[in-house]
C-alpha cells in the first residue's frame, strides 16, 4: 500500500533532484497536503489531483508515478507545467490504512470510529470529520441524489459548501494557478466523466478531450447525472474549463483495490496527462491566433 509517509519519502526524493514541491495547505488534522510542479512555468497549467477519497489511495501513487515519468521524460512536456496533488486527503488515507489510533484528540477517534460502526476504516472515503471531500465543492451543493446531511464515511456534504480545509485548500490553489484543464483520479470503475451542465460550445469542446482520454486509456465516457458538488463540477461551473473524472481499475475486483493490479492502471494513464495537456495548449494557441477566447464564457 501506498500511505502518507511514502509520499513524504517521495517528495523528499523529488526535491533532492530538483524538482519543485510544495504543500496547497493543510488538512483538518493539520497534515500537509502536497505537490510536485514539473514542465515549464508559462503559464499553461494543468492540474492532477488524487486520493481525494481516502479508499482510493492507490490514485496517489498514480499521480506520484505520472510525476515521475515527466521528471524522467522532461523534454515531452514542453508546452506548459503540470501540478500534482496526490494525496488531497492525507488524513482519510491514514484513518483508512492505520486506523483512528494515530489521532490524538480521543474525542475525535471515538467520533469516528460512532460514525464508522467500529475500528476497521478500510473503506472509509471521507476526511477525519466525516465529510465526503468530493460532494464538499460549491457547484449545486447538497442536491446529489445520493448526498446525506450527517456525519458518514461517505456521501456527507458537510456543513456548507467549502467547509472543510482540504477543500478550501484545493479550490484556493486552482484559484491560484488558474489551470487549463484538471483531471481528477479516482478509483474504481474504468470511466470518464466530463459533463457538468456546459453550454453547447463547451460541451463540444470538453467531449473532444474526454473522448481522447478515452482513446489512450481504453475507458468509457459516462454521464454523471445526479452526482454534484465534486471538484470537476466546480472546475467545469466556476472556471468554465475542461475538467475530467477518471476512475482507473476494473469492477472485477473490490475495495480497496488491489496494489497487484497498479500496473495496468499505470500503463494506461501514464502519458495521459501530458498528451491532455500538450493538446490543449496548442488548441488554446489556435483559437488565440483566431481572436477568441479560451474558455469562451460568455
Ligand atoms: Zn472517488
């Protein structure tokens, strides 16, 4: 299993080759949630995140590889700079692969373990209060058909949309970077969602890239009708930019998905970032030569 002191090791490792990394912030139990910048500083901006939910920690050591083979590969992602946020909720990933034991507010390990029916966390997805960081964002907030209003290991909302710090976190980096384009990894499935409400131009041109995705990785594309509030939805409502939800591994097998079958779901999205990328930077060129607009929010 991949678990947050290995991404700690990792990044050490990252910097001691200079390569940039950093932390978005902080999660609720004040653990630093990191990234790791690789390409060039242009302004073209794309960013990767994963482990959003905590199950899916398989999805960090995802992004940490793709990380990995652009540092190795540097002279392929020429057209712009890729930030990778592997693990957006380090605290459910440790409640998940350690238990509760390592928080030392008691109050808040006997919270958990109510809220879990007991002590065994490994398919727990929230954070460490209990919200489902991916139903948490301000894009139709709370109006998920299968959204619940307390306390769960998934499907929580959260108090307010943006209540918990991961989320803040995240939303004020992508703020900060302002990306292109993001792709969020999540597990399981094999399926690509790309639709949240787009006007008719965009719709047009997120599903070009969905169905690129779709071509490299072998996955289908799927409607995520009902499902809100996630951190694509956000991306595709708030930014107006293309914004992509990739659930890697087959339903063949359960949760938590099996580490035996990592190398397939490397094969199939290691490259997949950068080609995103390196695509819609020179679409982005085209467009701009043509007088219009990226994002063509009107
Ligand atoms: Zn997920």
């Amino acid at each position: 299993m991949f678990g947050y002191k290995d991404l700690l090791h990792e990044l050490e490792m990252f910097n001691r080759h200079g390569v940039e990394v950093g932390s978005i912030g902080e999660s609720t139990l004040s653990q630093r949630i990191p990234y790791i910048f690789v390409g060039n500083k242009n302004g073209n901006y794309m960013i990767v995140q994963g482990a959003i939910h905590a199950r899916e920690h398989i999805t960090a050591l995802l992004c940490l590889c793709q990380a990995k083979y652009l540092v190795k590969n540097s002279g392929l992602l020429n057209l712009g700079g890729i930030y990778f946020i592997p693990m957006v909720n380090p605290d459910g990933v440790r409640l998940c692969q350690e238990g509760a034991d390592f928080i030392e507010d008691k109050d808040k390990v006997r919270f958990l373990q109510s809220v879990n029916n007991g002590t065994d966390f490994s398919l727990w997805k929230a954070n460490a209060n209990a919200v489902d960081l991916n139903v948490n964002f301000d894009a139709e907030w709370g109006k998920g058909i299968t959204n619940v209003f307390e306390p769960a290991s998934e499907n929580y909302v959260g108090k307010c949309p943006e209540s918990e710090r991961e989320t803040q976190a995240l939303t004020r980096f992508t703020l900060a970077v302002k990306p292109l384009v993001t792709l969020s990894y999540h597990c399981k499935g094999e399926l690509i969602y790309w639709k949240f409400r787009q006007a008719a131009h965009r719709l047009w041109r997120d599903k070009r890239y969905a169905d690129a995705i779709s071509r490299v990785t072998g996955y289908n594309l799927a409607d995520s009708r009902g499902s809100v509030g996630g951190y694509k939805d956000w991306c595709v409502s708030m930014l107006k930019i293309p914004s992509f939800t990739v659930e890697v591994g087959n339903d063949a097998f359960g949760h938590p998905y099996p580490y035996t079958q990592f190398e397939d779901i490397l094969k199939r999205n290691e490259d997949v970032p950068r080609r995103l990328l390196n695509s819609i930077v020179k679409d982005k060129e085209k467009l701009e030569k043509a007088g219009i607009n990226w994002t063509l929010s009107i």
